[in-house]
C-alpha cells in the first residue's frame, strides 16, 4: 500500500470542516494548491462541504392529521 499525499491531506480537511472556521479550511486548502497537491476539483469539493454545512436546515413541516 503507497502513500498518497493528497489523499492524506484531502481526509484532514474533509474532516476539519464543521470543526474549524471556514476561512482556515480555505486557506489552508488553497496552500496546498498552489504546492500542486490539490487541485480546482479537490477545492470544489471542499466548498461544497463547507456550503453544505452552512446551508440551513429546512424545519420539517408538521405532518396534517386526518380531520374525525
């Protein structure tokens, strides 16, 4: 089994977004970009994750009784 760099940094940063602001996940992201570890798609990835949580959750509407 080999190591892969950018696998390695990719399951960090999945696993730092919710636990640290969004900004440090970007910058840190982008870091690792600009060394040619990541690329735009391993960024989308992260942005989609990060809008993910950051979307509201969508209250769930109260299920209608049947009138007697």
């Amino acid at each position: 089994m080999s190591f892969s760099l950018h696998d390695f940094i990719m399951a960090g940063l999945r696993d730092a977004v919710g636990q640290l602001p969004d900004y440090k996940v970007i910058m840190n992201a982008t870091g690792w970009y600009e060394k040619n570890v990541l690329t735009e798609a391993d960024l989308a990835e992260l942005q989609v994750l990060i809008d993910e949580k950051n979307s509201p959750e969508e209250p769930e509407e109260p299920e209608e009784e049947p009138e007697p």
